[in-house]
C-alpha cells in the first residue's frame, strides 16, 4: 500500500494549537488491507493533548478494498459498465475526555473514496484534479470546519 506518513506531519494551527507537528510510528492493524500510524510525540503548543496510549488512542489509519472491482471488457474491446465502487477509507481515533470525572470515548474522523473500476485506467487526470480540489479545500477550510464542530453550524 502506498500510503505512508513522513514524520513528522505539520499540522494547521487551530484555535489554541500553534504551530502543532505530530510525530508517527509504524501501528498494529488487523489485516494486510490497512495501514496504521501512532502519534508517539507531539510538537509546537497543543497544551492538554496527549499522544497515543492504549487508553488514549491517536492513530491515523487508511483501509484499501479486500476485493478490488474491475471493468470487463466487451468483445469488441469497450469497456463494459460494473456496478459499485472501489472504496478507500481514511481514518483518525483520538482519545478524548467526555466529562469532569475525566471518563474518555473515542472521537473519530472517517474520509472515503469511491472509484469507479475503470477510472484509475482511464481518468486518472480527473482524479488527480479531484483530490488536488480536496486538499485545497481541506487547507482553506480546516479551521472553518474546527469552528464547525465546536460551535455547532455553518
């Protein structure tokens, strides 16, 4: 599987975190179909954040297909519709404190990507743009989405 963090990843300042830098390390995964990284150290001011513990996860995971979707191909050599998608997922489980007795649950954030068979083949341009357009917005807006959360609407 091709995705890999280069540690340290540079996160975006958020509200009280500045300059914040997150430092990884290989993680145990269920299956050869995943791919887990740890936060073993932090950097920058992230006052009250913890890194990964057993009790206190922070962990950045991504999950191919078991079972990939291929297009066929018609006998006059044109590409034959196939239903359903290809799906990758991303993930982040960060441990957090849910009341003043200092009781934890696992906040999670989850991205997938649906690919239709056959556009890896032959629109790989189009994906490239689409997920070019993603980070751009995941960069512009990040914060916006913090405030989201926090704060409760658009």
């Amino acid at each position: 599987m091709a995705w890999n963090l280069s540690s340290p990843v540079t996160g975006q300042a958020i509200g009280a975190l500045v300059t914040p830098t997150f430092t990884f390390a290989p993680g145990n995964v269920a299956n050869q179909l995943s791919k887990a990284y740890i936060v073993t150290n932090l950097g920058g001011t992230q006052a009250g954040v913890e890194t990964h513990s057993v009790g206190n996860p922070f962990i950045a995971m991504a999950m191919v297909p078991a079972t990939f979707k291929v297009q066929g191909l018609s006998s006059n050599g044109v590409g034959t519709v196939t239903n359903g998608y290809n799906v990758f997922k991303t993930q982040i489980t960060k441990g957090v404190v849910v009341d003043a007795a200092g009781n934890r649950r696992v906040c999670i954030h989850r991205e997938e990507t649906l690919v239709p068979p056959g556009a890896d083949v032959y629109d790989l341009e189009s994906i490239a743009s689409m997920f070019s357009c993603r980070k751009g917005i995941i960069d512009q807006t990040n914060g916006g989405w913090y405030d989201t959360l926090r704060q409760g609407n658009l």
